[in-house]
C-alpha cells in the first residue's frame, strides 16, 4: 500500500490550473490532440475524454470536441479513431498509409465509444444549452452505435476488434494470440516515429508493430469495406473494452434519448442483446471477464483493467471485487492494465502492466455505481499518482513513476472531472 498519502484537505488549485492548461494548450480549434509531437491528430476516444475536462471551464467548447469528432464520421456509420485534419509528419502510419475516402483523412477503424456517454453528461451539465447540440448528433450517435451491432458482434454476442488499435489496448496481452497467427512478411521497410517522442522500452515491440502495419494495409487493400474486412480476417478478438463501453454508451444514450423525446425505437432490445452477450466474455476457468480470439475460442486468460469495466457498464458482478482487491494489493498506484502477478507484466510497457488514469475512472465511476467500495479506492490512488507525478500518460503502477507521453490530455481531464475532485 501507498505511504505518505497526500492529505484530504490538500489544495490542489496549482493543478487544476495546469490541467486546465494541458486541455487549452493540446487545443488545436476544435479538437484536442492527445498530447503535442507523439499523437499530432485527433484520437477518437481521447477526444471524449477531452470533452469532459473542458466541461469543468468551457461548456460550449467540450459540445465543439465531440462535433468535430463526429465530422468525420463515415457514411456506414463508423466514426474513425484517428481524424488527420492537418498534415503532421512526424506521425507514423499518416493517411496515406491508411487510404481511407471518408469525409476527414482518417484511420479506417474505430475505437470505444465513450463519446456517447460523455455527451450525455454535456447535456445533464446545462440542458438548455445542450438541448438542440444533443438532438443534432443523435442520430449519428444511435448509426454508430448499430454500426457496431453490425460489424462487430460475433455468433456468442460478444463485440470483437479487428486490429489491436481499434480497442485502444494496443499491445494488451489479450491479442497474442492471434497476433501469433499473422505472417507480416512482405510488410515492407517503415519507419516509426513513436520511439522518437518516448523510450522504447515503454512502446510495443517491433513484432508488435509489423502485425499492426500487415493489418493496415490489408484493410486499406479490401478498402475498408466492413463485410470484406470480416471475411477470414486473422484478426478478430472478443474485447471487454469495446463490449463494455458499448454496453454503457448505448445505455446513457437510451436514457438521454428516452428524457429528450427522441426516437429511441429498438434501443431497450439492443441493450438486452448486449447484456446477455457480455456473459460470453466470462471465463470460467478464470473466474474472470477476459478476450477470447473468435477465431479458435482461445482465452487470453489475462487479469486486465479491461475486466473491471463490467460495472462501467452497469452489470452487476459480485465476484470481481475480490479481484480488484488482489491487484489493488499487488500494485498501488491505481489498476494496472496487467494483474502484477501475471507472468507477462512489464510494469512500464504501454498496456502490459502500466495504470492509466482513463481507465481507472470508468472503473472506479462503475465500481461506486454499483455499490463496490473499492471504487473511492481507485480514484484516491489515481488522485494520489496523478498529484504525485504529473499529467503523463500513463504510470508505472508499482512506484507511480511517470511513463509515456508528456502534458497529456486525458489525464489532465480525467483530473478536473474526477480524480481531482473529493468523492
């Protein structure tokens, strides 16, 4: 456990003004970048979190952050995880790589849609003035979210990712598996910019990084067309990050819809879709909710901070508390993306054993939610390592070392909207 714990009373003014100043100064006019030189672009879900830390200061431009995100949603429905609104060559793979036709360059995958949650919580903020913003995105917040009960369900009901980015977990141990399964030969020479901003050590590996490019330039050869890309597609994973943030986006969508008396047709049979598919991520030999490879039914058999999002999305799930006290035991700066006492934990490794501040707050937010003490637990720690180590990326969870991208945008929200604040 944590020693020196900072006090309750502390005054944390001075931070709030810097995380006010990490939001306007990752401000690019519209869209926030995650952080400047090692993500140049808008990121979709880091976006909505930005969303969320200007509506502590600036309501009117936290609505701007989520609009400009859905601007460059496509024609299926899909709103992608990377917009490149301005050329940056100091990012690698850029739109080129990609080859993408929709409205904004962009990547042609998506990410875990917290945006439709996050505007809920815009719209509950000020009704008044959110009132007509919400009913203007609605519709393309419900087209996404049936874009993903289309694409992106398996024949257990689970929500599956084809490439590790679409989940936002690139390197999770959660995808060995089928990564294993990919042959990057003829992948070609590239060249990484991200080991240019941050150490290596702390990035995905090269073997790594030849599968991710080998998935991108396979969909940017089917065109990104979404039958073609399911179609024996080495890549598919049953994912709790998407299934659960869906699960809880399309819930906050159905309750705000259903307030503002907007069409909400079909919306309570999707919810119950996905909450009986979300038991398909259960494993039983584990005793834990986990990714599975589709295309072998292979577990990850991997503790993750993933697993503890099922609160996040409002199941109720008595026996994960004892997990969360185990990891919270072995590890004290918040929730790892990897249990410590699994064998693949590298503590300072992108998402195979670092705590990122994101994460712990949807699932501390859930925890509390649903009853589970150990959800104030998870925001005093975020708060503590937050406080303690700056607006980093992500920390190294057994001594709350600073890791990753530097002046980062999500933390520094995560900070103003709940971290920072007493429970």
């Amino acid at each position: 456990m944590m020693t020196e714990t900072l006090a309750a009373d502390a005054d944390f003014s001075d931070r709030d003004a810097a995380a006010r100043a990490i939001l306007t100064g990752n401000d690019r006019g519209g869209y926030t970048v995650p952080t400047a030189g090692l993500y140049p672009y808008q990121w979709n879900w880091d976006s909505a979190f930005a969303s969320l830390g200007f509506a502590q200061f600036d309501l009117e431009r936290a609505w701007r952050e989520i609009e400009t995100l859905f601007s460059g949603q496509w024609e299926s429905g899909q709103v992608p995880h990377i917009l490149f609104h301005k050329p940056d060559p100091g990012y690698f793979p850029g739109p080129d790589v990609w080859g993408c036709t929709g409205p904004i360059p962009s990547s042609g995958i998506t990410q875990p849609p917290v945006a439709l949650s996050f505007a809920t919580r815009l719209l509950a903020a000020d009704p008044a003035l959110g009132a007509a913003r919400f009913a203007a995105l609605y519709p393309k917040m419900r087209k996404w979210a049936e874009w993903f009960l289309r694409w992106r369900r398996d024949e257990k009901g689970a929500i599956f990712v084809v490439h590790p980015w679409e989940s936002g977990r690139d390197n999770a141990p959660d995808w060995d598996n089928a990564m294993d399964a990919i042959d990057p030969q003829g992948v070609g020479y590239y060249e990484r910019r991200d080991t240019q901003h941050v150490d290596a050590s702390m990035r995905p590996t090269k073997y790594d990084y030849d599968r991710y490019i080998w998935l991108v330039q396979r969909g940017k050869a089917l065109e990104w067309d979404d039958a073609r890309l399911a179609q024996d597609n080495p890549f598919r994973v049953a994912d709790p990050t998407m299934h659960f943030i869906l699960l809880r986006a399309l819930r906050d969508l159905y309750a705000a819809g259903e307030a503002q008396g907007l069409d909400t047709a079909g919306m309570a049979e999707q919810l119950a879709e996905l909450e009986a598919g979300a038991q398909a991520l259960w494993n039983p030999g584990m005793g834990f909710y986990d990714s599975y490879n589709c295309a072998n039914g292979i577990w990850s058999n991997a503790l993750t901070n993933a697993s503890f999002l099922c609160w996040f999305a409002g199941l109720d799930a008595p026996e994960m508390a004892q997990h969360l006290s185990r990891v919270l035991d072995a590890a004290p700066y918040g929730v790892p993306s990897l249990a410590p006492f699994d064998p693949r934990f590298d503590a300072r490794r992108y998402w195979r054993g670092p705590t990122w501040g994101m994460m712990n707050m949807m699932i501390g937010e859930g925890a509390s939610e649903r009853g589970v003490a150990l959800g104030e637990e998870v925001r005093k720690r975020t708060r503590e390592v937050i406080a303690r180590y700056g607006f980093v990326e992500y920390f190294d969870p057994m001594t709350g070392a600073a890791a990753g991208g530097k002046a980062f945008t999500w933390t520094a929200a995560v900070w103003l909207a709940w971290a920072g604040k007493e429970g």
